[in-house]
C-alpha cells in the first residue's frame, strides 16, 4: 500500500508539473498531455496489481510448504514412537540352535544290569548308557517373540536310538504386569536347581543318582506355570505348576484334571563384587496309577509290579559362585548341592503277570550331592562330585514276604576334566567310581564333545 500511495503522488506530481512550468499553447496540447498521464497511470496500476498477484501467490506456496513441512515432522515423530516394521517376512524367522553331543564310555560293568539299589526302577532316562561310541542328544531348538504379548519356544530331542522326542514346546507371556509370567505347553519343572537346565549346561556328563531315583533324569511338565518375582533388590521368586503327571514319579493318566502339582520359591543375591548365591526349596506331588516296574524277588526272579497311590517330593537346593571382582572369564569357582525327600504311600501289587498280590505300601526315601567347579585357568575347569541315596524305611505289608529291602546306601564319586575352545565347542573327560549296586563296583570313563551352532541364548544362574 506504501508503493502504492508514492507512485499515486508521482503521478499527480507529473500532472501538476506542466501547469506551472509552461502554458499549453492550444486545448489540443493540454488533452494530449492528459491522454498521456491518464495512460501512465493505467500503466503503474496494471503493474502494481500484477506484482500484488505474484506477492500472493508467493505467499501461498510459502504457507503450503510450511504445512507440507510440520506434517512431515509430525509423521516422523510418530514413526519413531511406532515400533518398526520388518522389511521383508524373514525378519519373523525364529532363531535357531542346533546342540551336537557325542560319547565314549567305557565302562567295567554290564549297562544293562545297571540299577539303584533299593530304589525303583524310573525309566530309560538312567543308568550311565551303552559301551563305547554312541551319539548323544541332538538338541534343535527354536525360540522367537510372537508379538509385544506372547514368547514361543521349541527344543526337540534326537536320541541315539533316532528317536524324535519333544523335550519343551511353549508359550509364555511377556508382557504381564508387576512380575507376573505364565507358561504353557511342555517345559522343564523349576523344581530344583538343575532340573529345569537342558542336559548341554550341566557340569558333569549325567545327571545325579538323587534326579535318577527321584525325577526319572530330569521331570518335564505338560501343562501351566505362574511365577512372580519380586520387587525387591534381593532375587526372590516364587511359582506353582499344574501338569498331566504322567512321567515319573507320576504316570500316564487317562483321566480329567491335574495329575501333579508343584511349588517352588528361589533366593538370591550378591556379596560384595566377587560372591552371589542362591537357595531354592520345591514341592511336587504326583498320583501315579498303575506304576509299572520290574524288579526281583526274595528267590532271584524277575517279577512286575506296579504302584497306585500318592508321591510327595521335597527338594532344597543351594549354588554359591565366586570370581575375582566378578569377572569369570580367567577363574571362577562354583558350590552346588541338592537334597531331595520323596514319600509315597498307597496300593503296590506284586508279580501282576502271575500272582497279583496288592497290599499297602509306604516308603520314606531321601538323597542328595555335592558338587565343585572350579576354572583354573581360562578355557579349563576341573570338577568333583558326589552322590549318595538312603533307602530309608520300605513297607510292603504283607508283600514283605516276597521283596526286601535293605539299608544299603547307593553312592558314586565322580571327577572331571573339561576344555572349552570357545564359548560355542568343549571337550569333558570323566571318571566315575559307581556304587550304585550292593556289592558291585563299576570303573566309568566318558570322552564327551558338545558343539553349540546358531543362536543360543543365555544360560540361567
């Protein structure tokens, strides 16, 4: 408007100008002075609105470009609070791990005489295996986040026998308020400390007698698991379970409902930078119906039987680490032990091929191990354990006339030696000196290799 208003007086100032400057010599000259003014003046109007025209549209685009740009922003900023989205369908690719383990045994005993004393029988999962080379268990596991809510996990088991058995197959939740989780499907039982570790993280290359008498190797549950940690700066968690019960101490089932139930509660912590420790406590009750087991009598002969009724087990566990300023890498040591109590009571029938005898039976059992690991030196570990089992008491009522029990206490020592190129390869040598028979003892030695290949996620405590 100001340009506007300075061109307007110029032009009334050009105007004005002639009159006083000179005096038109005829009317002629004066209207074509003023045909000239009036067309300058037209001229500066057309100008004037065409540059206002090009102002505004200039302004137009400068409006739309700022929009254009705060939208931009705006769909940046919700870009980067959205999570992101795969680029392509093998972003949902679960991880996989594939376990190879393999074994030399030489062993001063016939393995398929191979038993605990005084104790039943508890599957194929006992016993120190066959002579010579054997393959072990190939472990194939797959594990992946569903989504924001739901964790998945596979882990299949390829015996030596080539077997395809499923060892855990589960989901579990992620995203549960104030310490919650559950778990459902096939998975290893929190009972203890070393039962819910797949067999590939154990120190030694088999399982303690007391999880071969008590668990069957190590007890797997099909069914539900709770737990809840605390909110506290000490490590204290506790968990049920309710499973079908069908593998020992359980068995298998054809009925409604939760065949076992378990608990467990674990505790632990730090002292100052080079100690930590853990306590655990776990109870699981099962209710196997017809048990089977095969055994021998007061005469030598081989004789079925199989046990209906009801088993409680009691299960205290206890691992202290220690390594220098709390770097494992060049030396660490670790203390571990389990006591186990299992009571059963109910129905045993004796020689139920033959005569069939069914009578009350109870039984008092317990048994525990110590352990000690200790890495000398970085990718060597040396370790020693023992076992030991108390028959307790044995009552078959009126079938103690036919099977015995005595107060012989199976145990076993056991030493190792392993080395670990790499977190992912080790190489373990061991020594077992086997008691677990009145009157026998059986010299072991395993030569064992256990290769890790893909993703593998990080071992418990």
């Amino acid at each position: 408007m100001f340009r506007r208003n300075s061109i307007a007086l110029a032009v009334l100032a050009l105007s004005a100008a002639p009159a006083y400057s000179a005096t038109p010599t005829n009317a002629t000259d004066l209207n074509q002075i003023r045909q000239e003014i009036d067309a300058l003046r037209q001229g500066y109007e057309a100008r004037i609105r065409e540059l206002e025209a090009r102002l505004q549209k200039v302004q137009g685009t400068a409006e739309q470009a700022s929009q254009s740009a705060q939208a931009s922003a705006e769909k940046v900023a919700a870009a980067a609070a959205t999570p992101a989205t795969p680029a392509s369908a093998n972003a949902f690719n679960p991880e996989i791990s594939l376990i190879l383990s393999g074994t030399y045994a030489n062993l001063s005993r016939d393995p398929a005489s191979w038993q605990m004393s005084n104790f039943v029988p508890s599957g194929d999962e006992t016993g120190p295996g066959k002579k010579g080379f054997s393959l072990g268990e190939t472990e194939l596991g797959l594990r992946a986040n569903i989504d924001p809510y739901f964790y998945g996990q596979a882990t299949l088991a390829l015996s030596a026998d080539n077997e395809v058995g499923v060892e855990e197959a589960f989901v579990q939740t992620r995203a549960l308020p104030a310490g919650t989780q559950l778990k459902a499907g096939r998975f290893f039982s929190g009972i203890g400390y070393l039962n819910g570790q797949h067999a590939h993280t154990w120190d030694f290359v088999d399982a303690p007698l007391a999880y071969q008498a008590f668990l069957g190797g190590q007890y797997g549950q099909d069914g539900l698991q709770f737990r809840w940690l605390a909110p506290s700066s000490t490590y204290i968690e506790f968990g049920g379970e309710l499973g079908a019960g069908e593998n020992f101490p359980g068995a298998e089932r054809k009925q409604n409902g939760a065949g076992s139930t378990s608990l467990f509660a674990k505790l632990g912590g730090d002292v100052g930078d080079s100690h930590s420790w853990q306590l655990g406590a776990g109870w699981l009750r099962a209710a196997p119906r017809e048990r089977s087991y095969d055994s021998s009598d007061l005469t030598g002969t081989e004789v079925s039987n199989s046990f209906s009724g009801r088993s409680q087990l009691w299960v205290l566990d206890g691992v202290w680490k220690w390594a220098p300023a709390g770097n494992a890498e060049r030396m660490n040591l670790k203390l571990q032990g389990e006591y186990f109590r299992r009571r059963e009571t109910g129905e045993l029938a004796y020689d139920t091929a033959n005569q069939n005898l069914s009578d009350a039976y109870r039984s008092a059992q317990s048994g525990w191990y110590a352990q000690s690991v200790f890495q000398f030196m970085p990718r060597w570990r040396v370790g020693l354990r023992y076992d030991q089992l108390d028959s307790g008491t044995v009552d078959y009522a009126s079938n103690n006339a036919f099977l015995a029990n005595s107060d012989y206490k199976p145990k076993r020592t056991s030493t190792m030696l392993d080395w670990s190129p790499t977190e992912f390869s080790r190489i373990r040598l061991q020594y077992a000196l086997d008691k677990s028979r009145e009157g026998v003892k059986d010299d072991q030695f395993f030569l064992q290799y256990q290769m890790s290949l893909g993703a593998h996620g990080a071992h418990s405590y």
